[in-house]
C-alpha cells in the first residue's frame, strides 16, 4: 500500500492478520484499524505474528520459531522501509515475542508505539520472576511511547514502569456498526445474554461459573425473565450443568438458550433482543463486547475490572460487583431485573456514550496525532539503549 499522505509515516502494524469471522479483541481492534482511512494515509501493512497455540510444542521447537520470527522481521524492515513501527501487544509468551520486535525496530532507529491489550497484564507481571519483571519494565520504558485503553490503566502501567510514555487509545466501533446495533423499542423487558468466547478455560475468566451458580436462584425469583448463554464451548453440556442445581418446580424450557459462538448477524440480532447483558469477567482490558452492547442501548451487570468502571460510571451506565462476588452479582442483577427505568436509562446514556467517547473516528484521530510525534522524532531520537529500569518504590518495599 502506497501512503496517500507524505506527512504521515509509513506504519508497520505487528499483530495478527485477522481471518474471518474476527472475534478476538486484538483482532478486531485490527480489522477495524485497518479499514480507516488512516491505514490508507500511512500505508499501514501487518506483519502477522500469529501462531495457533499447540502446547505440545517443546521448548527448542518454540525458540527456533521464536529466533526465526525476529529474523523475518528484520528482513521485512530491511526489503520494505517504514518510518514507525506499531506493535499489538497482551501478556505471557506474546509481551516476550513483541517486545523483542520492538527492540529490533528501535535498534534500527525506528520508533516504536507499543500497545498492550488483555485484561491479565498486571498479573502477569505480578506474579513474573524479578528478571523478568526487569526486561518488562524494561521493554516499556525504551519504547517511544506505550498505548493503553483506559485512564485506570494508565495509572496500572505507570505503577509498573514509571519511566514509560503513556498515551491513552481506547477501543472503538465504525459508525455503521453502532447505526446496526442500536437498539430497538420493542426490546424485550427483561432478557439477559451473557456472550462467551466459545473457549472453556477463558469462559471460567468470563465469569460463566459465577453466573451458572447464581442462575437458578434468579430462576425461581424472577419467572418473567428469559435468559441467553452464548458463546459456550458445550452448549449441552452447560445445560445439564444448570438443570442438575434447579430446585424442584422450576423448568428451563422457554426460559433459557443455550448457544455456541455467535457472530456477524447472529450476534447483532441477540445484543438488538436483550434488554441487560451481564458481563461478570474475572479479567478484562477494555472489552469490545461491552462497547457493543452500550451502542445497542443495553443495560448492563458487571464486574468492577478493566476499563468497565471508567465506561459505565455505574451507576449511571450499569450496576458494578466485585469480580468473583457471587452475591455481588445476585444482588446486582435482582436490582436491575426489578427497575426497567433504570434499564431504560442506563440503554439511553450507555448509546451516548460510545456516540460521544469510542468511535472509530475518535481512535482515528487520537493515533494520527501520535504517528505524528513519534514520525517527527525518527530523525532526532537515536536507538534507546538503557539499563533495565529500577523497580519502582512500591516493588522495592
């Protein structure tokens, strides 16, 4: 792709190629980024850094792809020039892999926007062995700048690298996407989806067991509700799950679907249908979902993790728990579940909000003027090469 714009740098975007039907986060953030206009403008391409995980994999066979990654990716910054280089990050092996891309870029003068997704980051770097914890500090200090979603997250990076140079790029959604989620009047009163990843391990992080525990007490209460479990792994298998804990007289014909992976139109129809979603994840950064669902005018149950504070202001955009408070998220949902008003309210402000705060056009516009600082600097600023940062006071008491 030939940029259209002289002023801006060429991009080179690392993270992974996104195939259809998109359904990751970092994916996503991708696919939209690069339909925007400023993908065009800075000839943005992807250096695909994605490998389907097999943990079989022994650890020479890891580091040999590993080794080869980097090789690869110094040949394509050699054959096919760019002026700044904009990594994808989340944690675990992945931070490792991109970090060592951003150094490769940086030894080459280039400057490097790093940008960390997931919801685990800081746990990730809690629980990381002290060295480790060093080349993480490390890694985020001698990149130009360090992108993170959200204010609370900012605060979270700076506390683990003060030296690093945050800039706050949120998520956000193309205005055709937010003209075909929004809501409709006829929604039902009272019908609450939950949306899964279609992946067991990370619907247990989505909460899923919570919910499954706290349904049928919610079943018996409140009969004129229906539910939606999407997203399950085994949907036949949940169902026998949740039928096994019901007390007697209660059915969950009629009242409960059980669902796999939805996407596309499917999904767009259920955030369209259901009055309340309930999103009580253990770990989040700044979920799309959550976006989606405020843009179709829902209410919302959630945990208190992430960027989700700082997007719903509960109460006004949604009732908040403590991650893992099974009696925080009963309370919460009986709450909302007997105040359609709020429910209404809560739909009105949230539709604003993502209108106001998380569109395409504003993400677009807040990483153009950060090309741009970090494109002028590439011809002043020479390769970082620092020690590994100190630990900061709070890790050094």
């Amino acid at each position: 792709m030939i940029p259209a714009d002289a002023s801006l740098p060429r991009v080179l975007l690392v993270g992974p190629l996104p195939v259809p039907p998109v359904t990751g986060g970092v994916e996503k953030g991708i696919d939209l980024l690069l339909r925007t206009d400023l993908a065009r403008r800075t000839g943005m391409r992807v250096f695909n850094n994605y490998r389907r995980p097999d943990p079989r994999r022994s650890l020479p066979s890891r580091l040999k792809y590993q080794f080869g990654m980097v090789r690869s990716f110094r040949r394509e910054l050699r054959d096919r020039p760019v002026d700044l280089v904009h990594v994808k990050t989340s944690s675990g092996i992945n931070f490792h892999q991109n970090a060592l891309f951003a150094w490769t870029a940086r030894q080459r003068g280039l400057p490097v926007l790093l940008q960390i997704h997931g919801g685990k980051f800081e746990i990730f770097y809690k629980e990381s062995h002290p060295l480790l914890r060093a080349w993480i500090r490390h890694a985020l200090s001698t990149v130009d700048a360090v992108a993170v979603l959200s204010r609370r997250w900012a605060d979270r990076v700076a506390r683990m690298a003060p030296a690093a140079r945050l800039v706050v790029i949120p998520n956000g959604l193309e205005a055709s996407e937010i003209a075909s989620l929004r809501g409709s009047e006829e929604r039902r009163p009272e019908r609450v989806l939950f949306v899964g990843t279609g992946d067991q391990v990370l619907n247990d992080e989505k909460g899923l067991g919570d919910l499954l525990e706290v349904l049928p007490g919610m079943l018996r209460n409140r009969p004129g509700c229906t539910w939606v479990l999407a997203g399950l792994h085994d949907p036949a298998a949940v169902r026998d799950r949740l039928e096994t804990s019901l007390e007697p007289g209660v059915r969950l014909e009629g009242r409960v679907e059980f669902l796999p992976c939805v996407a596309g139109n499917a999904k767009v129809a259920l955030l369209r249908e259901c009055s309340i979603l309930v999103l009580p994840s253990h770990y989040e950064n700044m979920p799309n979902l959550l976006l989606e669902a405020m843009a179709a005018g829902m209410g919302v149950v959630a945990s208190d993790v992430g960027a989700i504070p700082e997007m719903l202001r509960a109460p006004e955009g949604g009732m908040l728990f403590r991650a893992g408070d099974r009696d925080g998220l009963r309370h919460a949902l009986s709450e909302l579940l007997g105040s359609p008003s709020r429910v209404r309210d809560q739909g009105r402000r949230n539709l604003a909000t993502v209108t106001r705060d998380y569109t395409m056009s504003t993400v677009e516009g807040i990483l153009e003027r950060t090309y741009r600082d970090l494109g002028a600097a590439t011809d002043v600023r020479p390769p970082v090469r620092r020690h590994l940062a100190a630990p900061s006071e709070e890790e050094s008491r």
